[in-house]
C-alpha cells in the first residue's frame, strides 16, 4: 500500500532525528569524563554501538513507512540505482535536514551548548595526528560512506530475502565507525 507522501516525510524526518540525536549523543557522553569514566579508547565501541542500534531502531520503526534512508547518500543511491523515484529526492532530502536539525538542538537542550560543543556534535573532525589528516579524514568519510551506501542497497534489493538483512544495515555503520571513527569522527551521513 502506497502510503501518502506526508507520512513518508514525517517518517523520515523522525528517523532522521532519532539516529540523529542517539549518536552524536553518545559522542557527548564519551567526552565527558564525569559521565564516561572509561575515556575516549574504550568509547569508540559505545559510539559505534550507539550508531548502530539508534539506526536499527529507525529502521525497525519506520522503514514500512519511508524505507528508513536516514541519510541524503542513501536517499541518492536508492533514486540513481533506480529503486526510488527521483521525484522524491529533495522532499527526502529536505526532511532529513529537518530531523537532523532538531535532534542537534534537541541535544543542546539536553546537554548545554558547552558539552555539545566540546564533542563536535559528531561532525567529521580530521585527527591532527595523521601525517594529512584532512585527506585522510575526507577518504574515510567516502570509503565509510560507500560502505554505508552498498550495504543499504545489497540488503535492501527485493532478492535479499533473508530475515535479518536490514540488521546488516545497523551493524556495518558500527563498524565502520570503530575503524574509521578514530581517523574522521565518521559521521558518514551530511544531513
């Protein structure tokens, strides 16, 4: 059943919002050393986790609704490999801008501008300690990304018929964020 297009927006956006909000959340409570006392090293795990099923979670909401894209690079890849209509790419695009704009002053809200700001919010932040951390931090974004990218579209083509697929989704954004987290932030998504 086609569902109307407000429904897929308002899906969207809430998606949005919710893996929005949970991972870069949980950024802000490894920084903090009074909340995470088990430090930086040991929370790259939490935030990978956090990404991980805060995405599971969307999906498991609201993909009967929207497709759960969460993402403008999925959204993009969906409509270029043919398997949504390109019609629908901006108004997408545009409510995940909106979810993802909430979920940050939502956080802030939560947090206070100086904890959300000590943590980037989970911007990509190039690590100084790279010999060119800003190439460095671009390719892992693109390399993240891409990971990020086929997983959805592998997992989600009408032949992945197992169960489970969808989890694969949830579980390669955790682990590219423990490989790639420590190199660029990999926050993989531009919204």
């Amino acid at each position: 059943m086609e569902r109307p297009l407000s429904s897929m927006l308002a899906a969207e956006a809430y998606g949005t919002f919710l893996l929005s909000l949970l991972g870069p959340m949980s950024v802000t409570i490894v920084m903090n050393p009074n909340i995470f006392p088990a430090g930086v090293p040991l929370g790259i795990g939490f935030i990978g986790l956090a990404h991980g099923a805060a995405l599971l979670a969307g999906i498991a909401t609201v993909a009967r609704i929207s497709g759960a894209h969460f993402n403008p690079a999925v959204t993009i890849a969906l409509a270029y490999s043919g398997r949504f209509p390109r019609n629908r790419v901006i108004p997408y695009i545009l409510a995940q801008l909106v979810g993802a704009a909430i979920a940050g002053f939502t956080q802030l809200a939560i947090v206070g501008v100086a904890a959300a700001q000590a943590s980037d919010l989970g911007n990509t932040v190039p690590n100084p300690s790279l010999p060119s951390p800003i190439f460095s931090a671009l390719l892992a974004e693109m390399v993240g990304t891409l990971i990020l990218v086929i997983t959805v579209l592998g997992s989600s083509d009408s032949s992945a018929s197992l169960p489970w697929s969808g989890s694969a989704v949830g579980v390669s954004l955790a682990a590219v964020i423990w490989a790639l987290g420590g190199v660029s932030g990999a926050s993989l998504n531009p919204a």
